[in-house]
C-alpha cells in the first residue's frame, strides 16, 4: 500500500518506461504533468487511488502513445482533456467511478482506437 503524492514520480527519469501500474495503492493529489518525459510508455494504471484535481492537458502530448488509459475510482473532476485525441493508438480508456463532467467528446468514437 504506497500513499502520499504520486509527484515524486516526476524526479525519477523514465525515458525508457513502457508499462507503470501503480494502482489499488493510496496515492493523494493531483496527477502530475511530466508525462512528456515518459515518451515511450503505453499502458498507464493509476486506478484505485485517492488522486485529485483535473487530468492535465499533458497526459495526451503530441507524441502520444498510449494503448491504454485506466484512472477509475479516483477524485478526478473537470472534463476530458482535448490533448488525448493525439492518442491515436489508445484502445483502453477508463475514467469512471471519478466526478468527471461535461459531454463525452465526439472524437472518442471516431479518433480512437482506428
């Protein structure tokens, strides 16, 4: 059961990072916005913590490539950001059990996942 912020994670370099799960732990705060410096990694499982605030413009930078997304069961708020239509591999995307608003971009069922 790790806890505290999951920022520490941005001081660690992960260039060559492809797969981080790190859920069902007890990480707090707000998601991080040093994805960039992750460029290679694809699957991401945050789910079934205790993070917070809104899911950074960062998580889909241009280079993204992501084939699965999981941050269920969180205390995420706000609306999808619009960088993840540049996550054009991306087959797996899970936001649910958050407080997450606004409408299901159009752009989910025809840019994903094609």
């Amino acid at each position: 059961m790790l806890r505290g912020s999951i920022s520490s994670i941005c001081s660690i370099n992960y260039t060559n990072l492809t797969n981080l799960d790190l859920s069902y732990n007890q990480f707090s705060g707000p998601l991080p916005e040093c994805w960039t410096s992750m460029s290679r990694l694809s699957i991401l499982n945050l789910a079934n913590n205790h993070l917070s605030g809104e899911i950074s413009e960062d998580l889909g930078q241009s280079n993204c490539l992501f084939l699965s997304l999981q941050l269920q069961s969180n205390h995420l708020v706000g609306e999808l950001p619009s960088s993840l239509r540049n996550c054009q591999h991306l087959t797996m995307l899970d936001v649910g059990g958050n407080q997450l608003t606004g409408n299901i971009p159009a752009w989910i069922g025809t840019n994903l996942g094609s």
